[in-house]
C-alpha cells in the first residue's frame, strides 16, 4: 500500500488479539503516514487501547502483522520498537512525580543522546518548546494536571521520535490547555517531521488536529479518512457520533 | 553532570573524620569505629537498591558473601591483602548479577521475600562446608602487620571512597533512571531504557558496596562465622537508613553511627542493645518519618522561608 508515493511508518495487516474468548481487536489494517497526526476514534471498549500496545509491543498479536519504520516487527519488545523510534505515552500517570520535571524530560534524552551536556541542552530545547521552561524545578507530580499532561509528552518527544504515540492525552484538559496541546502536537508534526498517532476520546479536537482519522468500532476498522470523509460517514455518526453530531 | 554535587563538603567531611580515625588510639573506640564504618556501607548500599524501589535483603548475603571470599584469599589461598579485599566485592558483585538476572523480574514483597530465602540459604552453605569452617567459621583472618596501627583510618578510607562514589553515581544520569524506575517503570521503557539491564547494574554496584563492607569486617574482626550474615544485617541495615532517613545519602551514614554507638553503650550496660534499635525504628516512623536528616532539612526550610525546598 503506497500513499502518494509515501512509505508508511507503521503498517498493521490483519492485526488481532484476543483476550481468551474475547475478541478485542480483529483484523485490523491500517497506516501512519510520514508527517501526519493519524486520530484513532472509537467507542469505549472499541479496541483502541488495545490496538494501541499492540503496536507499541506491550501486547503481542493472536494473528497479523505489524511493520514499523519497514521492519517486521510482529511480537517485538517494547524496547525493540521503542529503540527503532516509536515512543508511546500511557493514559495515567504518564512521568515521574517524584522528580523534577527537568529530570523527567531528561530521561526522554538518554537512550539517544552522548554526553551529559547535550542531553541538557536537548531537554531544555524540549521543555522550551512545550511552555514548560518555568516548571522545570519542580516537582512533577505537584503540579496541575494539564501541566502534568504536557510533561508527558515532553518526556517522549525528548527521545525525538519518528513516531509519537499519545494515549488520551487530552482527557481532562480545559479549553485553553486543550488548544494549547494541539497547538504543540503541530509543531512537533511541522517543525520536526515526526508522525503522531492520537487516540483520543475529545472529537472537536480530533477533527481539528488530525490529517487522517481510523474509526475502531467491536475491535474493528469501521472507517478511515480525512476528519471530512470521517464526519460524513453514515456508518461512523450512527455507530458513534450519535444524533447531535448527525444533523 | 552539571548538578550541584556539593563536593566541598564532601571533600571536608571525608578529611575530616579520616582525621578523626587518626587520633584514635584506645582498641576499643578503634572497633567501634570500624563498626560504624562497615555499617554505614552496608546501609548505603541497601539504600542504592532502594532508589530503585526494591528492598534487597539479600545485602546480608552479598556481605557474608565479600567476608568469606576475602577471607578464603587470606587465610586458605594467601593472596595479598589488597587484592583479597577487592576480590571480596568483585565476587559479590558477580553472584549477584547471576542472582538479579533471575530475580529482578520480581518486585516488592516477591523480591524481598527471594532476598530473605537467598541470605538463609548461603549461610546454610557456610555452615555445611567444611573448607569454610562450618558453624564455627574461619579465624585469623589478618591484615598485614603493618596496617594494624592505621586500620580504622583505612577502613573509613575504604569506605569513604566507596559511598563518595555511589553518591556520584546516585546524582549522575544513571541515578535519575533508577529513580525513574521506583516512580515508574513503564515510562522509562517507553524512552528507549533497558530496564532490567539497569536493574542488574544497579543491583551489582550496590552488591560490590555490600561485598566490600565483608570484606572490611572480615578483616577488622579476624573472625566470621555463618552466624554473622543472617537476615538480621539487612534488618539493622534497613532500620539505619530509615531512622537516618532515606531521601538523601547521609541518612544512613547518620543511622549507621546513632544506632551503631547507641548499640555498643547498650552492650556495656549489659543490656541487650537490638531494643535500642527497635525503640529507635519505631520513634523514627512515628515521629520522623523522613528521618533524622528529614527532620533537619525541614527545620532548615522553615528557618530559611518556604520554597526552597525544590530549589536543589
């Protein structure tokens, strides 16, 4: 599958897991496409969470495929696939409370970066670009929640993935954190290249940010497309969207 | 490293009481001070492990373990002092990378548990090997002639030098994924950590730390015996750092040295001095639960205004 002439970042072909008897994500197919931020809507208990540490390694398939960065990375660890430049973040309590949030976006820079300095310097770059510059001192686990959300993803982006994965991380944001949020996921897409898989529960910010939308619904690809496509599908509004959004 | 590592205090307090050692002449004091000296170093090693959110009481194993093997070097194999010294951290640290490759993938009570299990085992081979003295152990167990008048000077040096260094590794970028393992574990594998290899390392550094300390009391007591490297070392162990407080490297320093010279003045009265240490960890919980240097440091924050406690 070539879009446009541009290899996939990450590939799922057939994806499946079950849960003994519990089927919770089937068949599964789709990309994430260099330079976009790909949302990954659906339903609680659509399969999404799964879906998601399928990819990352934390769960190993039933059945399938995944290719991540063009490798075959079915059944790979974790620190496999994190190494080769997909970074996830987790829906709770993503970072360090007990450190610093210098620290903590820190360890995002360790694994790729030589020598102290430079890892200061890359943490900084990071915090910097995120709005954290005036937290850096403190404790993380002492501040806001929002503040709280934004380290997490500091943490990841310092290790300056090919590939971010966000786990909800919008999920009890007010407005202006939420905006600021999507205003940071774009940069991180524009100004640094890098490809970013949301899922995420809060649809007006979806629609807003993302380039492509894959709809989960049972364990299964119900739809795929631009947030326009996506909004005008019969089958996403009644399985998902409801009758607000429908009319 | 960058951070503010404080090494003129450092620097001043190492030559100060390696000062101190140099003024002891009394045998008495000089044992008391070896004492404290080996049990500092057995509580800053357990409290290395702790940074990482585990509570190794297999510290005692790994300390019996350095006290035999330096013995053995002297006594059977009559290798010299030094290098029996050093081969007693170095086989320490090895057993425990084959120990923490296999028992790291555990946590909490698990891993304490495996811990206890692995310090009553070992010692159960000292006493059935017969190379090793049995029940009775291994005696004259000496250091050279020429080291006697200044032992309590070299044994702090030892041990100076080895706290000096696990507080360098503890402030390095090193130490900060070992805290980020106890905060969580998971998000330090998400950045590309290879968690259990951390794990294993930290664990054998601190058991090179343990391994030394046996060594040390090896040497200094000229006597080990099975007895010495129960469970209950790493119990004192934990009970130094908890009542020193555990948050700050000189915690258990100031632990090992109440605790440890509470204990002798209780032998001298006749008493039995393992109730100081239990009267001393329940007042500690009760009443300083960040221990005697969290006590001081907060007493220091309200003296000098709020908000500086984050400032470092």
């Amino acid at each position: 599958m070539q879009h446009e002439g541009k290899e996939a970042l990450l590939r799922t072909e057939g994806l499946t897991r079950r849960f003994g008897g519990l089927v919770a994500v089937s068949d599964v197919d789709f990309d994430i496409l260099p330079g976009e931020i790909l949302g990954l809507i659906g339903p609680n208990g659509a399969g999404k969470s799964t879906t998601f540490n399928l990819i990352s390694g934390f769960y190993k398939p039933s059945a399938g495929k995944l290719t991540v960065f063009g490798e075959n990375c079915t059944g790979k660890s974790p620190l496999t696939i994190s190494r080769m430049g997909l970074v996830r973040t987790f829906q709770h309590g993503s970072l360090m409370p007990s450190m610093s949030v210098r620290d903590n976006i820190l360890l995002g820079t360790i694994h790729g970066v030589r020598g102290a300095g430079k890892r200061r310097e890359r943490a900084a770059e990071t915090a910097e670009m995120l709005g954290l510059t005036p937290y850096l001192s403190e404790e993380a686990g002492t501040l806001p929640h929002g503040i709280q959300r934004l380290v997490s993803i500091g943490i990841a982006f310092a290790a300056r993935p090919r590939l971010l994965c966000l786990d909800e991380p919008l999920t009890g944001l007010n407005q202006t954190e939420v905006a600021n949020t999507l205003a940071v996921l774009e940069k991180i897409r524009d100004e640094h290249g890098c490809s970013v898989l949301l899922v995420e529960h809060n649809m007006k910010a979806v629609m807003k940010v993302c380039d492509r939308i894959v709809v989960l619904h049972h364990g299964q690809v119900l739809a795929s497309g631009t947030p326009a496509e996506i909004r005008a599908d019969k089958s996403v509004i009644e399985a998902y969207l409801g009758h607000r959004h429908a009319n | 490293m960058g951070e503010n590592l404080k090494l003129p205090y450092w620097f001043f307090g190492i030559a100060l009481v390696l000062g101190a050692t140099l003024l002891v002449s009394d045998p008495y004091v000089a044992s008391v001070v070896n004492i404290v000296s080996i049990a500092a170093l057995i509580a800053v090693s357990l409290r290395f492990v702790m940074l990482i959110g585990e509570l190794n009481f297999a510290t005692a194993a790994f300390v019996g373990i350095g006290a035999y093997t330096a013995g053995s070097a002297i006594t059977i194999l009559e290798w010299p002092f030094l290098v029996a010294l050093v081969l007693g951290g170095i086989v320490a640290a090895l057993v425990s990378i084959v120990f923490g490759y296999i028992t790291l993938r555990t946590k909490g009570p698990y891993f304490l548990l495996i811990g206890f299990a692995f310090t009553e085992a070992v010692r159960i081979v000292y006493s059935k090997s017969m190379v090793l003295g049995g029940n009775s152990g291994m005696v004259g167990i000496f250091p050279p002639i020429a080291f006697d008048p200044w032992m309590p000077t070299f044994v702090m040096a030892v041990v100076a030098l080895m706290i000096f260094g696990l507080y360098l590794l503890e402030r390095s970028d090193f130490g900060k994924i070992l805290t980020a393992i106890r905060d969580n574990e998971d998000v330090a594998r998400t950045v590309g950590l290879n968690i259990l290899f951390v794990k294993i390392a930290c664990f054998a550094i601190a058991s090179f730390a343990a391994g030394m300390a046996g060594s040390l009391h090896a040497v200094t007591n000229n006597v080990i015996s099975p007895g010495d490297f129960s469970f209950l070392l790493a119990a004192f162990a934990l009970a130094y750092v908890k009542v020193g407080g555990e948050d700050n490297i000189v915690g258990p320093l100031v632990g090992a040295v109440l605790l440890v010279v509470l204990g002798s003045y209780a032998l001298g009265l006749g008493g039995h001095e393992h109730i100081f240490y239990g009267a001393a960890v329940i007042l500690a919980v009760l009443l300083m639960p960040e221990g005697i240097t969290g006590l001081l440091r907060r007493g220091r924050d309200r003296l000098m205004g709020k908000g500086k406690r984050h400032a470092a």
